[in-house]
C-alpha cells in the first residue's frame, strides 16, 4: 500500500509503494524515504521471531513431558 513519503530527488512529498514506484510520477524512483517501510518490515520481523521462539519453547516443553513421562510416567499396572 503506497505511502506519502519524500522524493528526495524530486524534493515533494509523493506516494510511492514498498518498491519504490511513484503514483505521481508514474515511474520507479530511487532516491525516497522509506524508513516508514522499513520500521513496518522489522516490527514484522521481530513478530516472526517472537512467534518462532514461542513455538520453540512449546516445543521443548512437549519434548521434556514427553521424557519425563517416558522415564517416570505411570505405570499400567496402576
């Protein structure tokens, strides 16, 4: 979703994507200030990771019930 942000080579706010296309121009440009696409990418990142130790952690947890049940589970006699 484009966002209004600095052409620095045209020295006007203009909407421009994550990719650099310029609504207003028509073209791609290079010279623009896409910190704002940057801080979404890394707070998304940061997300990923958060959820992927998550996982991790349940993961180990499973596996440590799983030993611990293997070595001091219940019995069947029981």
């Amino acid at each position: 979703m484009p966002k209004h942000v600095m052409n620095y080579q045209s020295g006007e706010y203009e909407w421009i994507d994550e990719n650099g296309y310029s609504l207003d121009q028509g073209c791609f440009v290079f010279n623009w200030d896409d910190s704002e696409y940057q801080r979404e990418e890394e707070e998304r990142r940061r997300r990923w990771e958060d959820d992927e130790e998550e996982n991790d952690d349940e993961q180990e947890e499973h596996r440590r019930f799983f030993l611990w049940s293997m070595l001091f589970g219940a019995d069947d006699d029981q």
